[in-house]
C-alpha cells in the first residue's frame, strides 16, 4: 500500500521518516483509529509488535468467543462477516475480520515493530521502534491494550506454592488440568468462562472479592 512519507537525514545523519500520524498498535484499537483518521484525510502508518495484523487476538485461548453478538462487533468501516448477526463469534472469526480489516486499509500496518519510547522533539513527536531507526510525526495515537504486560500480583506466600501458577494470558485449554484441583482468582469475563471451562474435567472454585 502507498503512504505519503518523507524520509531524510537529519543533522546527526540519522535515517528519520516523517509521516502524519503514529498509531501503535494494530489491533482493534489501533485498525478502528486508523480507519477514523483515514476518513479526516489524515495519513497514518500503525506499529504492531506481534507478527500479524490482528493485535493479540490470535494468542487467546482456544474457546474463547465474543462477549457480544456478531451485530454489535463490527469495526468503523466493516460490518462483521457471516449471515447469524445473533450469533457470538470465535476467536478465529475475530482474527480473519480483523486481518480482512487490515488488508483493506489503506493504509500501511507495520508488523513485528514494537515501539520503545516516544518523546517530544523539536514540536513534532519522535517515535523509536525497538529494533533501530526513528519516526516522526505530528501526532501520535496509543492503541495498544495490556495482553503483552499482564499484571502479576505479588501474593503472600508464591515462594512456597509448590503448584502450578498460571496468569491467564497463559492459558490455551482445560486439557493440562483435567483431573487436577484450580483455583482461578477474578470475577471477570476470562475468569468466569476459564472456571466454566475448567468445571468441567477438574475440580474449580471461583475466588471473588465480592459476590
């Protein structure tokens, strides 16, 4: 795909493309951002770490479905596919819409490009890829969601725990747990259909704060 960017050396010699917007991350957030910018003539590039267009949709575990029906699930521009808009789509469907989404785009989505920083440089923002080289750009969007930084609570007493500690970002299926004792800690939409899951080859209890 064709995108307007200007590349030249800078004073200290240094390789810098100019581009009109940055947009880090190119999954939901950032693929419906693009979209938004593209129909305000702006002209974004989008930096997705992972190797696909599809944000981290393709690392969740394997039942994993939407929490809405297909109608209310579309992305700005593109209706989700199929014929049943009541129906709750897989997490493979999620990943076809949203690459169909991307190759649609005119725009360009960078892959394996894992932002390191972002700073303020000389009234323009200058955004550093983790693998070298710098771009600048008028304006930046942050639309990377937290799936690659999972927040590991520091409970009393892991030193000692002599069993299996596994953050939900890790899990894939209920097989390596059947037969075994879980206790899956949350209340939320993955811990609830993980404890649902589970139930059914091992023996789970749900621990909530509240009821």
């Amino acid at each position: 795909m064709s995108v307007n960017i200007d590349v030249h050396r800078n004073q200290g010699d240094l390789l810098r493309e100019y581009i009109d917007v940055t947009v880090i991350g190119g999954g939901q957030p950032g693929l419906a951002a693009a979209h938004t910018l593209l129909c305000r003539g702006l002209r974004p590039v989008a930096l997705e770490a992972s190797d696909r267009t599809a944000g981290s949709w393709p690392r969740y575990y394997d039942s994993l479905t939407l929490f809405s029906p297909a109608r209310y699930s579309s992305l700005p521009g593109l209706p989700f596919p199929g014929v049943d808009r009541d129906r709750y789509p897989h997490r493979d469907e999620a990943v076809a819409s949203l690459t169909a989404h991307a190759d649609r785009l005119n725009t360009e989505v960078r892959t394996g490009c894992r932002v390191s920083a972002v700073r303020r440089d000389d009234g323009a923002f200058a955004v550093e890829p983790g693998e070298g080289g710098r771009l600048s750009a008028r304006a930046g969007v942050a639309a990377s969601g937290a799936f690659g930084r999972p927040h590991r609570p520091a409970l009393p007493g892991l030193e000692e725990f002599t069993g299996q500690l596994l953050h939900a970002v890790g899990y894939r299926s209920p097989a390596p747990l059947t037969g075994r004792r879980a206790v899956v800690i949350g209340a939320g939409n993955s811990a609830v259909r993980i404890a649902a899951e589970l139930a059914q080859t091992a023996r789970v209890t749900l621990a909530t704060v509240g009821r």
